[in-house]
C-alpha cells in the first residue's frame, strides 16, 4: 500500500481511469461501480486488500491481475528482485527508450536511483513532446524486453517485462522534468518531509513543478537542483534519501561529499581458481588492466584453510600462488596485484591459520563462514585483535532473502574495529551488500575505516563494486572512509598503525 502512496496522482483518479488499464473498458469499471459501490480509486484500494475485487462478476482472473499491476499494488503478492537485476535490466531498458529519436532524455527514478537493496519495480522518467507521446507507446510494446502493456495514461505508461519485472515510465516535459525526477524517486518519508518544508516557505512542491502556495504559478522545476535552491537547500544525492532526517543537514549545509565509483582505486576480495574462482591470475590481470583502468592494484583473496577440503588454498601451496603472482607482475612490469588471503574465524574468535602464514600476505580479510545463528559479537570483537588481520570480511553474515543476519552488538564490535585499526567491508555482491546502509553509517561515525570489495568469482562478478559504492553512499560515506581509495602506500600505512597499535 505504502509504495502505491507515492503515486498520489493515481489516488485522486476517478474511477474511469482504470479504463487506462489494459483489457478493462467502461463495462467492467461500471460493475466494479455498482457492485462494490465505490466511485474513486482510493475508495476501490480497501477491497482490493481485502480480496473483494474478486467477486466482481465481470472480471477476469487476468483483468483482476492488470488492475492490481496497474494500481502498483500486485507486487505486494511477489518477491522483490536483487538490485544487480533491476539494475542491469533499468539500464538496458533505458538505453533502448533512449535510442528512440523523438526523446530529450531518461533517468532512473525510484529505488533503484536510490540504490536500496532489493527493488520493487523499475521507475523510469523519460522527456519528451507530449506530440511525440503515442510514437514512444508503439515503440516500448514492441521492445524485446517488455511482454505486456499493463496500462497506458495520458503521462504514464506500466509495463511488464519478460523478467516478470515490472516498469513504470513516466513522462515529462523539460519544463519539469526536474520536479518529476525529484517526486518518482522518493522516497515516500521523504517526499512528506520536503512537502512540509516547502509549505513552510511558501511553496508546493508538486511533479509538474515547484508551485507559489499564494498565487499557484510555477516557481522552479527544469531540474532538481533549482527546487533545491529555491528551498535554500544543498542538493541531496538520491542514495541520502532515506527517513533520516537529512533535510536538517541540507538546510546548514552539511550534506557529505559522496565517495564515487571513479574514486576506487583498487578491488581488494577477488576469488581465482587456486579456490572458488574460475579465473587465473593472469586472466584476471590482464582483463582488470583494461576493464577498470582506473585501479592501481588488485588484491586476489582465496579461501586458504588447513581444515576445509573444497574449493580452498591449503597453506602448503600459498608459496606457489605468491611465486605465480611474482610471475604476473613481472610481466605487467610493477606489482599491480597484491597477495591476500581471506580466512575462516574460528569459534572462539581466533584466526584459523597461524600468524607465520598470515604474515606471507599483503592482506588479510578474516570471515565467519559457520555458526550463523548464535551471537557473534565476542567473536568479531576477538579477531579485531589479531595484528595480521586487515578486514573483516561480509561482517553481518546476511543473504539476502536466504539467511538473516546474526546476531550482533555493532556498537561494541565497531569501537573494537576502530580502536584496533581493523576496516570492515561493504561486501558488494548482490545478495550480501554487507555491511548494509545504517551499519555502515554507525561504522563510520565509530571512525572505522571501510573496504569496498566485489567478492568476484568471474570477471562479470568485478563489476558488483558499483552496488557497493551505492550501499557506502546510502551509509554517508565520503572518500576518506573507504580505505581503497588511497594508494597502496597508504593501506601499507593503515596496517603498520594497526601493528603499532597492538604492541603497546
Ligand atoms: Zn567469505
């Protein structure tokens, strides 16, 4: 119910608008009328919830279907889809809208512009002549990515894609297509909020515009930063858009510089097939080198682990494994790729190798891979202690929509982080995004320092980092907090500190 609220536009519809919705004319909306005794569709919402729109004789299971998908309440009933997957699928759809000559421009709106872990459906806003609206139409049903035309209004079209995703554009002119991007993107609190302020200034803020509450004239909406300017705010980036309370930070003017993807200089949790991985450290090199030409060093992190039998490094062969990234870079003429390692934290808190191999690394990321249901807070707050150990890896343990996180006192294991010199990672792979946004946020105001990693397994895995960096903006990150985006010098400096620390 709460995601259809951001559509207010949609509230306030007569009845006969569900005629915009595919397959129901003015008979079905007539009984709909009569047999429920509704007559807008806010008044139709409360039997939709409750099942009664299915005793309507005249519709069709499938006429039941489009209208729940139409009003946005359908997918309540279904899963929400990984954000790597509204991602891929935002984009790809966006560049083929884009392709269309008559459009001015396309953005992402909606969650998926703010980056929250799971995505609901895909907004997106396009700009063009009203003249030129019924051309786009024609040509969206006929993309290969859409399956089904749900409903089709004069500013909004909703589709269904062969995903079984949804999309919902949206139309706008550029006289307000800033306004328009400001109001699909949300959030629902946070719509409320600049309402309120703007109220209290004087001003409506509405999708066609910024509006005079005296006289009703159009005020400001080519772009959002006018109606932030107007309102005597700093502009808030998307991924900030939370309930948080972020507009008192905007009015003084302390809204963070957020860390940016082009700022990464490096990927410091990669997988190879000396463990889990199904790419060679050559092969890896060489693709990194081009792919992503604004890294100064990569870390390759294998499982090592003298207990665990598949898919890990055994000590024994970590000499060999150094000896062939000695090898690589040679090759690549400086030492581009850093030896780590990642490594299984015991029960009671220790690290499962030896300090005399851990010392062989560059880094070391130090995991809980069992006992996800008990409390790990002593756990996490023990191996902090470890002068070897660099990074926590994927700290909350949760898989998204498979486990849930365990148990922990963040508070305690973020001062021990921070009081040790122990990072924490942003675990960038789709169903982990661990730490998340408000641990994220606690880490960082703790002064821990954090590591966004992709956590690959195959090339396509590396690019996963471009979540992470949407999760350290949603937590407020700046540059300074994420640790690889310093030099390696740098990180070498974060160590030494943490030794430092732990022989006092
Ligand atoms: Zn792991």
């Amino acid at each position: 119910m709460k995601t259809f609220l951001k559509n207010s536009s949609a509230i306030s519809a007569s009845l006969a608008d569900l005629g915009n919705i595919r397959g129901i004319t003015s008979r079905e909306v007539d009984a709909i009328q009569k047999q429920l005794g509704v007559n807008s569709i806010r008044e139709l919402i409360p039997f939709i919830s409750n099942g009664q729109l299915e005793t309507v004789t005249a519709l069709t299971p499938l006429q039941i279907k489009n209208i729940k998908r139409g009003l946005k309440l359908y997918k309540t009933a279904e899963s929400r889809f990984p954000l790597w997957d509204a991602y891929l699928m935002g984009e790809e759809l966006s560049k083929a809208i884009r392709q269309c000559p008559e459009v001015e421009k396309v953005m992402l709106a909606g969650s998926l512009r703010r980056g929250k872990d799971t995505i609901g459906d895909i907004d997106i806003l396009v700009q063009l002549n009203d003249a030129d609206r019924r051309k786009l139409l024609y040509k969206i049903a006929r993309m290969p990515q859409v399956e089904n035309i749900i409903a089709a209004g004069p500013h909004h079209f909703c589709v269904v894609l062969h995903n079984q995703m949804q999309a919902d554009i949206r139309l706008a002119p550029s006289r307000y297509f800033g306004a328009s991007l400001l109001y699909y993107t949300g959030s629902v609190k946070y719509n409320a909020e600049m309402e309120e302020l703007a109220a209290s200034k004087g001003f409506r803020i509405t999708p066609e515009g910024l509006m005079d509450s005296h006289t009703g004239e159009y005020v400001a909406g080519e772009q959002e930063v006018d109606i932030y300017r107007k309102l005597q705010l700093d502009f808030v980036a998307p991924e900030l858009r939370e309930d948080h309370d972020i507009l008192t930070a905007a009015a003084v003017h302390e809204i963070p510089l957020l860390v940016t993807f082009d700022q990464l200089k490096g990927d410091m949790q990669i997988h190879t097939n000396w463990s889990d991985g199904a790419e060679s450290i050559a092969g890896i090199a060489k693709y990194m080198s081009h792919a992503f030409p604004h890294y100064h060093y990569i870390v390759i992190t294998d499982h090592v682990s003298s207990t665990r039998t598949n898919h890990v490094l055994h000590p024994e062969d970590v000499f060999r494994q150094i000896a062939e990234i000695n090898r690589v870079n040679a090759l690549m003429g400086y030492d581009y790729i850093k030896k780590g390692a990642e490594i299984d934290i015991l029960e009671n808190g220790e690290a499962a190798l030896s300090d005399d191999i851990l010392q062989q690394f560059d880094w070391v990321i130090a995991s809980i891979h069992s006992d996800f249901s008990r409390d790990n807070t002593s756990r996490l707050i023990q191996i902090c202690k470890n002068p070897y150990v660099n990074c926590i890896g994927h700290p909350s343990g949760r898989l998204i929509g498979i486990r849930k996180p365990y148990p922990v006192n963040w508070d305690e294991v973020f001062t021990a982080a921070a009081a040790s010199g122990t990072a924490m990672e942003i675990n960038s792979r789709p169903n982990r995004l661990d730490l998340h946004d408000e641990q994220i946020r606690l880490a960082v105001s703790k002064g821990v320092k954090m590591v966004i990693n992709s956590d690959a397994r195959t090339l396509t895995h590396l690019d996963f980092v471009k979540l992470g960096i949407s999760t350290a903006r949603r937590g407020s990150c700046r540059k300074t907090d994420i640790l690889n985006t310093g030099s390696w010098n740098e990180i070498e400096k974060f160590k030494a500190e943490k030794q430092q620390l732990l022989k006092k």
